[in-house]
C-alpha cells in the first residue's frame, strides 16, 4: 500500500467516523469534489502591457507593481561552478512571487513563502515588501554594518514592521542581530523588527492562508449571505463538513464556508490545518 493511497483512506474513515460520508458519495458523483485553491504564486512574470490604441473600456486590469526590491527572483537556483559559470541544469526551489494588493512579493525559501502568505491572509494588513528595508547595526568593534529584512509589514492601524525570517536553528544568531539594530537605531523606517522561524509559519497555518486567499477572489455575495443565515441559526460546535449537508452547488459552499472564516464570523479553536472535520464555531460578538 502506497503512503499516497494510505493517506487518502485515512481521511475517508476520519470522515466517516465524523459522520461525514455523505462527503465522499458527494465527491464520487462530482458534486463536491473538493478544489485545491489556485496557488498565487506566479510562474513567471508577465506584465500586462496596456496599448494605447485599444478602446478604454476594455483596459481592465491593472498591472502589479514592484516594490521596493528592484529585484525578480528565478524558481531555480544558479550555483556557480568551478569555472565561475552557472550550470544550465539545477534543481528547482521555492523561489518565486505572490501578488498582494497589486504589489509583488518576492520569496527565496519555502519558509519566506509560507510567512509571507499567511500574512497576506490577515485581514488587518495593508501592504507587504520583500527585501525592505535595510537597517544599520554595528558590531564589537563599532564597524558599521547592514541587514535587508525579508519582509517590510505595514497594517491599516498604521504600524510597520520589518520581519526577518530565518530557521529557528538560528534563533541565538538572529536575535543578537535584531538587539544590535535597534541598538543602532530603526532610523525612522520601521515601526519594529522582529524574527519569524518555523514555528510560526507553519505548513498548516499557510495551507489555512492559502484558502483564506482564494476565498477572497472566488466567493459569491449571495452564496456568502445564503450560508451566513443558515449558520446564524446554529448553536455550539460544529464540523466544517456539516454546512456542505444538503448544498445544490458545494464547491460555491466550500468557498463561502472559508469567506466567513475569513470574516471572522466562523472561528477554529485550533490553528491547525482546517478540513472537513475541523470544529467551527459562530463568532457570537
């Protein structure tokens, strides 16, 4: 038995133990399959070149800008040989981009793309900057020295911060960094700084994020109202699979379902990956 097809019965008996089977009939009849969301990460940049000639009101879409990282990072890695060139061929990594409020926003780890997703799923985030800004420090012999932040935060309230993200092996080394750069001075161009590993950008928190996203741009007002009547009606806890029970069209439920998640109107206790059988709860405030 393959980890894959393992994998894949287990969910089934969790549901059904869950009382959820009628999903997997759902999902058998093409009814409910359920839909990965689009990734926004882009594959490769292609700019929207607006000509001057075409009629104004086919000009709809506005192209995204770059932000203050003047730079576009590849999907694969050029290690350089020992000739000083760069192999042709090599592995590719999790370098890329994602586009927020019509900013791109650069990663060259997985790690950096998982932050900078579920930061981009608050609700209560304005813009996000990859590679900004670059801040003064000094070390022991007072030399002065500079660190670009991975990431340049800035909330509706108004307050900025500047992330950097690194593996929490190197927590102690990141740390003392951080210290020498307040200790130099944010200089006006940051609110604070602060250090993000693993332990918050999680694979769950990001898949979380990455639905949240998708909801935002594939959901439905009149989906979204219909669902918000029925779960105002319900009381306690409740499984996520529960509010897809008797829906003519699932996957527009699906999406309304993470629509008031997102809104704050149905909440997870946990910050866990949430799936069919996740508990859910209305927001009573």
């Amino acid at each position: 038995m393959s980890v894959i097809y393992a994998r894949k019965r287990a969910k089934i008996v969790n549901r059904m133990k869950a009382g959820l089977g009628f999903l997997d009939h759902m999902t058998t009849n093409n009814q409910g399959a359920i839909q990965q969301p689009e990734e926004n990460v882009s594959r490769g940049l292609k700019v929207a070149t607006i000509d001057p000639t075409t009629p104004t009101h086919v000009k709809f879409w506005n192209p995204p800008v770059q932000g203050p990282d003047k730079r576009t990072t590849t999907r694969k890695s050029r290690k350089v040989r020992d000739d000083g060139k760069h192999n042709k061929s090599s592995k590719a990594t999790a370098r890329g981009f994602t586009i927020f409020n019509g900013v791109i926003v650069q990663h060259e780890s997985e790690l950096e793309r998982r932050f900078s997703q579920s930061v981009q799923a608050r609700n209560d985030v304005e813009f996000v900057f990859s590679q900004f800004p670059r801040l003064g420090w000094k070390d022991d012999d007072r030399t002065l020295h500079h660190h670009t932040a991975d990431y340049y935060v800035k909330y509706r309230s108004g307050l900025t911060r500047a992330f950097v993200v690194k593996m929490e092996r190197k927590r102690a080394e990141m740390e003392d960094l951080i210290k020498r750069i307040k200790a130099y001075g944010l200089e006006g161009k940051v609110d604070d700084i602060r250090l993000v590993t693993e332990l918050y950008a999680t694979h769950e928190r990001a898949e979380n994020a990455r639905w949240l996203l998708w909801s935002r741009d594939k959901h439905d007002e009149m989906d979204v109202a219909a669902l918000l009547s029925i779960v105002e009606k319900m009381q306690g806890w409740f499984r996520f699979g529960d509010l897809l029970r008797g829906s003519n069209d699932p996957r527009a439920r699906r999406v309304a379902i993470w629509r008031l998640i997102d809104a704050g109107t149905l909440f997870s206790p946990t910050a866990e990956k949430i799936t069919e059988v996740t508990w859910l709860r209305r927001a009573t405030n």
